[in-house]
C-alpha cells in the first residue's frame, strides 16, 4: 500500500488517511479499479487453429483505457515523492485517453487539471475530461505542420506563466513505462506463467511496449514483444503521412521512443485497424479502439509463422468511443476510401497480406 504524504493526507476532502488500495476484492475508491484487467481467450478470432490468442482486456481500466495505468502512477509517484502537492495543477498535452485518466486522478486527488488539446480531439474524450473538473485549453493552429509541437509550446506556456503548475510529460516520463512494467505485463505473466510466446502491443509514446519488453527482457527472455505501429507514423525510422486512427504511431519522435527497439516492428494502415475491429466484433462479439484491431490484424498476418505458439495482444482501449467513425460505413467509405461490400470482404477474408514488417 502506498503511504500517503502529511501534506495530502490533512488537505484531502475526502477524509481519507491513505491513497488507493485494494483489499480483499473491495476497492477503496475508484483508483483502486486500475489495472487487474481481463485476460480473455480469442479463439474465432483468428483462421488458423494452431495460434492460441488471448487479449489483455484494457477498457476495462474505470477510464477506459489502459492510460489510466500510467496517468495514476505519474500522479501518485509525483505525490509520493512530494514532486506534487494537493492543489496543484497539473498539465498535460492529450487528446484522448490519457486525458481521461489524469481527470480521473486529478479529481481523486484534489489537483486541478489543464489538458491542452487540438482541434482533432474527439468531442467525447474532451466531455468526458470536462465532466471530471479539467480545463480544457485549445490550440487552433499547428506549429512546423504539427499539432503536437503546438500542443508542446501551449503547455510550456502555461508553465512559464503558472510557477505552480507540474507537467506530467506522457512523451518523457518514466514512470509512464514502469506502469506497465509492474501491472500490464506483470498480470499477463501471473496469469500464463512461462508458456507464452509472443506479446503484441500499439505503440505511440511507447510507454506500454517498452514496460513489457524491459519487464520480459529480465524475466522471460524467450517471449518476444511484436511493436505495432501505424504507417505515416516516424517512430522507427517511418515517414510521416496521413493517420486517421487515434492513439497509434506518432507525428513527432517521442522523447520515450528515442533508440527503442523491439523484437519485431510493424505497420498497419487505417483500413487495415478498422478491418481488425469490425472483424472482433462480429467473431468475438467485442467492441475495441482502432489501435487495438491494428494489433489484432498484425497477429493475424503474422499467423503462418506463430504456428504452435501462445499469443497475448494487448487491447488498449473500448470501441465505444469510436462508434461515429470505425464503426460507422460512412465515415470508413468518406474518410478512407471503402465502400461497406469491400470492407466486408476484408473482414471475412481468410488471409491477410503480409504487413511491412521487420526484426530490430
Ligand atoms: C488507444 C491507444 N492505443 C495505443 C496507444 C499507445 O500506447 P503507448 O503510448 O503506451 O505507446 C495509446 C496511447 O495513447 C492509445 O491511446
């Protein structure tokens, strides 16, 4: 159990003498629902009946994301260590799901919350935030073509002008992969133990992936760690172009993916995730975000070499979120080019191309 600093314990408005914990089955408070998510067996997921294929379930983090495990430890970390007092503000460039999880701990904690976001932020994330007690400050224009870069340059801003305020840096921030060291992964491993193979995981800050690969690295070195990226993302060398799928790859280098490598990388496009997450729904009866039916398709089109091996994919988020846009024809034929028969024809094809693929 975390102990808590004097200085929140006496402040807190809510009367408690301790942060979050979990005791036999209760939580104490909301923030003690992170993590412990669902290990879930796909088996119609896939053609091939020779891949085992689980899912870590992570919309059922209570903010609906597997973000919220790295929003709560830079919080409670940052308390923790006095870095962050009770009635502090805190800052953070998000658009989506990262944002939801800092309202969450935010609002727990009795800290104030700025998120800075741009004009492609998806009005519900943004309500949602809003709904727990965060400031919202919009950039309008991109800076060097980047929206990112103008997120960057509105929260050093606010620094600059707000002695009091604490950047959590999602891009920089260590603990942001730790979250995933000491819960994602380590849940998956208590569940399987050492008869897993091969874990798949989206990548944008690289904070998830690079929890589990350092996590395996010491503990299970045979399990090897697929990074799925988006194409026209620049992490591991691409090419920066149109992304239409949120939370995956990135349009700047973040400072967390700097030289990471992982056993494997590879490329989805936009169609191909919205495939990954019709596909799911109408096999698996389960509705997830776009970077979640990337990684599931990455699997998919990996499957001819995963023969007799035991696969985890990581789901970071609910399709709930998305029902306007990969659920919806009209945005998947407006925004990316394919008329509903095709899209259908994808989902039930019974091969996949080969992605742009390659071993680090
Ligand atoms: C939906 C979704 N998938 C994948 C990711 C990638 O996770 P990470 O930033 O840990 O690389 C994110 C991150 O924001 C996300 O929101």
């Amino acid at each position: 159990m975390i102990q808590i600093p004097n200085s929140v314990a006496s402040s807190n408005p809510y009367g408690f003498d301790t942060l979050r914990f979990r005791n036999e089955g209760i939580c104490e408070g909301i923030l003690g629902a992170v993590g412990d998510t669902p290990l879930v067996r796909l088996s119609r997921y896939l053609d091939q009946t020779d891949v085992e294929l689980f899912a870590k379930v992570e919309s059922c983090n209570p903010g609906g994301s597997a973000k919220d495990r790295p929003a709560l430890k830079m919080i409670e970390d940052a308390l923790e260590s006095g870095e962050l007092e009770v009635g502090q503000t805190v800052v953070e460039s998000t658009s989506g799901n990262m944002g939801i999880g800092l309202a969450q701990a935010c609002r727990y904690y009795g800290l104030k919350l700025i998120c800075v976001v741009d004009p492609n932020a998806q009005r519900q994330n943004v309500a949602i935030m809003q709904a727990l007690g965060a400031e919202i400050e919009w950039v309008e224009q991109p800076v060097n073509g980047d929206f990112l870069s103008a997120r960057l340059l509105r929260v050093s801003q606010i620094i600059r002008d707000n002695p009091d305020a604490y950047w959590t840096n999602q891009y920089g921030n260590e603990r942001n992969p730790a979250a995933h060291f000491e819960g994602t992964i380590q849940e998956i491993d208590d569940k399987l133990g050492d008869s897993y193979d091969v874990v798949f995981v989206a990548t944008s800050s690289t904070g998830t992936a690079r929890g589990c690969r350092d996590f395996l690295i010491e503990r299970r070195p045979k399990v090897q760690v697929v990074a799925v990226d988006a194409e026209g993302s620049v992490l591991f060398g691409g090419e920066k172009g149109r992304r239409k799928i949120p939370g995956l790859g990135a349009g700047v280098m973040p400072e967390l993916a700097e030289g990471q490598t992982f056993d494997t990388h590879c490329r989805v496009s936009d169609l191909r995730c919205v495939v990954g997450c019709r596909r799911l729904a109408e096999r698996e009866a389960m509705l997830v975000g776009g970077s979640a039916g990337g990684v599931l398709e990455a699997v998919r089109s990996m499957q001819s070499q995963l023969s007799g091996k035991r696969c985890v994919a990581i789901l970071h988020d609910s399709g709930m979120r998305y029902l306007d846009t990969i659920y919806s024809d009209q945005w998947v034929e407006d925004t990316l080019g394919a008329k509903p028969a095709d899209l259908q024809s994808l989902v039930d094809a019974n091969w996949v191309e080969c992605l742009e693929q390659s071993k680090d």
